[in-house]
C-alpha cells in the first residue's frame, strides 16, 4: 500500500525531503504558506515568514552550496544572490516533478495524532489525514528580540523585517549582532546613513569571503584535515584571517578564543576602515533614543535594527508533540530528525552547520528520513534515542557557547558519522 506523507513547506528541506520520498515510492503533499517555493530565498515572500533583504547573498560559494544531485549551471556566480536562489529552487521542483505535490496558500493550524496516522487541520478550516509528516518550516521566522532596547523611543525592526538602506538615509543607525545578517545589514545600510554603528557583545571572527582570489571554503578544505582539533582549526582560521583583515581588536572586535560560528563578509571590514561602520561592545541600558554600551559610552540613535536571531518556534504542534525544548532554542530529535516517542514525525532544517552548506546537509536528512520511512535503517527503541540526543547535547555543550544562538548549531564531521552509524546498524 502507498503511503502518504505530509510535508509542511516548500522550501530547501521540504523540497528535498519530498524528492527522496518519492523517489521511495512515498506520495507527498506539500503544504507551502507563500505561492512560491524556496522559503526564506524567496524575497518578499508572500507567506509572511522570509528574512531576506534585497541584498542577500549565499555565504558558502555555489559549487559547494547545491543539492548533491543538482549543481548549479556552470555560469552562475560564487555568490548567488536570493533571486538566483529562488530561480534555482523552482528548477529543483521543476526538474524532480515535485511542483505539482505543493499546495500554495495553505497555513497549517493544528497537526494532531490519529490513531496510527496524523490529522492535519488548515486555516480554511480543511481537514486531511496522513500516515506521515514532515516538518519543514525552518527556524528563521520567529524574531528573538534583545530585552535591553525595551526603552528605546526611536525607530526599532528585527532584522526579519530589514529590506533595503532607504528608509534609513541621514539617520542615526544602531545595529545588534555580528552575526551573518547583522554583519550583511551593517554594512548595506551604512551607504546611506549618517552613522552605523555595529554592536557586537561576543567575541566574532570576521573572515574574508575571498582569499588569495578564491572563496575562503577552498582554502579550508585544502588546509584543514578530520584529525585536526577544533582548536587547531580555529588557531589556522584565526591566523589567516589576521593575514587579510589584521586583528580583530583595531577594528573593535574581540577575537575568539573558543569555537564559534563561522562569519565571512567581503566588505564589512572596509566599511569600517572607511569609517562609515564603528563597532561597539554590548549594550548595558537604553533610555528614549539614548544607547549606553558596556564600554562606559553613550550615543544617540535614530534607528535600532536587532539581527539577534530567531526563536524555535512549531506554533502547530502541541506541547506535547513538539520537540522544542521549552525556553531554549534546542529541539529533542534523534540525529535532528526523528521524533523519538513518534515514528511517523520527522523534522528537516533544523541545525546551523559550523562550517559548510546548509542546502548540501539537507540531502543527508532528507535522505535519512527516506530510509527511516521505509525501514532501510532501523529506527531504535525510544530509550536508546533519547539517550542519543542526551549525548549529543552533552556534547555540544562542551564545544559552544551556552547561548541561544547555538542551540542548533551542528557539527558536520561528526553529524555525517552519527547517521553513518544508523546506515551500518550500529545505532543506539
């Protein structure tokens, strides 16, 4: 009998998790909020849920930031920008014949179980049964909002809602974060502002996108081995990125002693040599439009824009149901997919690689989910995954930052392992 699964978005993960499905002989029906697919690459997306701002472009280069079994076409730039992302993903759907499983316009209320199937309730009030799902939705659309701008009487956006500099010309601009977005944001809006400022509370290493006139993930590759440590890896990083943009600390930044996400931008460091971006510490306090910053300064500003990431959010799914560990942005999966008092929910997208392509990790999930669907791997007893994810969380807790921002946060080295192990039948 054919099986049918549920997928909840249309973007990378749901699109790939559907090519593998199908292939396997699984029907799928993919339930897509906005009229188009590629989620959060679709600019301006009308499902409301995009934080893609006009100037978007790929960190990871494209050669290495494709789905395994799609390249891009052999002219497309390092860097794509959104709208070839987005082009690139209706060719994805287009050419595995995935377009017409999607359902546009649909918004998901409640996900619930059905005796040995699911029941699936949408905004129209229409009902559907399954015998699966997968959740799709990415991690990206809820805003995590910093509580100390609370104050603030100025002009204040997460950077969800950051599009273009124009609003934000001769203005006064504070901007929260050196993260990817943050770092991206400060240095798009600092064009048309009378003054950017950047605040980076944690210590950030800001690579260059290009080194010795390729993209700096060729370099890596070419210098970094798997039996490095982490901290010889950081050492190197640190030290070539010294070579191209000197120390972190004339620019106001803290270098890093410890591991932390990897930040590349091409322009960022020029911007603030220009002095049309200054960095500062973290924020101590906030009153009307004046900012009062850990270094003892105080400056005013007309506009905050808050790149302070996102909260894990399943808004339809049950407490009960939810992998979502509550008050974190961590999520209780087996090897981040399985639900592990649940054989038939399975989850896509949620991590943040350390290093690498999040578009190419999702073939590994999708891949695994196929195999875990249709018993290819053996799915272990509930006990051994959650002593499974139990340990995984004992790990990363010793290699990262106890800080929302890595409650996601993935290894691929030994993610890639971990499934190996299930492959070979050696799980838990």
């Amino acid at each position: 009998m054919t099986r049918h699964f549920a997928i909840i978005g249309a973007g990378a993960g749901g699109l790939c998790a559907a090519k593998y499905l199908t292939a396997k002989g699984v029907d799928v029906t993919i339930f897509e909020a906005g009229s188009k697919v590629g989620g959060l690459w679709v600019y301006d997306n009308d499902s409301g849920m995009s934080p893609a701002y006009k100037s978007l472009h790929i960190n990871s280069e494209a050669k290495v930031s494709s789905f395994i079994d799609f390249p891009f076409p052999d002219d497309a730039p390092l860097y794509p920008d959104h709208a070839e992302m987005s082009r690139y993903f209706e060719r994805y759907a287009d050419y595995f014949g995935l377009t017409p499983h999607v359902r546009f316009g649909c918004r998901i209320k409640t996900v619930e179980p059905d005796g040995e199937k699911f029941q699936i309730l949408l905004d129209s009030d229409e009902t559907a049964v399954f015998d699966g799902v997968v959740v799709a939705t990415g991690h990206q659309s809820v805003p995590r909002h910093p509580l100390q701008v609370d104050g603030f009487t100025g002009d204040y956006v997460h950077a969800h809602a950051y599009r273009t500099p124009a609003p934000y010309a001769d203005k006064r601009v504070l901007v929260i974060g050196p993260g990817n977005s943050g770092v991206d944001i400060a240095a798009d809006v600092c064009t048309v502002t009378q003054k950017t400022v950047l605040s980076a509370r944690s210590p950030v290493l800001i690579m260059p996108r290009m080194m010795f006139g390729v993209p700096n993930s060729r370099i890596f590759l070419k210098l970094e081995r798997p039996f490095m440590p982490w901290r010889m890896r950081i050492w190197l990083r640190t030290m070539l990125t010294r070579m191209f943009h000197g120390r972190m600390e004339q620019w106001g930044f803290r270098t890093p002693k410890t591991r932390t996400h990897p930040i590349s931008h091409p322009t960022l460091i020029s911007q603030i040599a220009w002095g049309r971006v200054s960095v500062k510490p973290g924020i101590a306090n906030v009153t009307g439009r004046q900012v009062s910053f850990t270094d003892g300064t105080t400056e005013a500003f007309d506009s905050i824009i808050a790149a302070t990431g996102y909260n894990t959010e399943i808004p339809f799914l049950s407490e009960a149901l939810s992998p979502v560990e509550a008050g974190t942005t961590h999520v209780n999966l087996y090897n981040r997919v399985a639900h592990p008092a649940n054989a038939r929910l399975y989850f896509i997208g949620f991590f943040d690689v350390t290093g690498g392509s999040n578009i190419r990790m999702m073939d590994d999930q999708a891949k695994y989910i196929a195999a875990l669907v249709t018993g290819a791997v053996k799915r272990p007893a509930e006990a051994g995954m959650r002593r499974a994810i139990a340990i995984e969380r004992a790990w990363t807790a010793t290699q990262f930052p106890d800080s929302p921002r890595y409650g996601l946060e993935l290894d691929p080295r030994r993610y890639r392992k971990l499934l190996a192990t299930d492959y070979r039948g050696r799980g838990p």
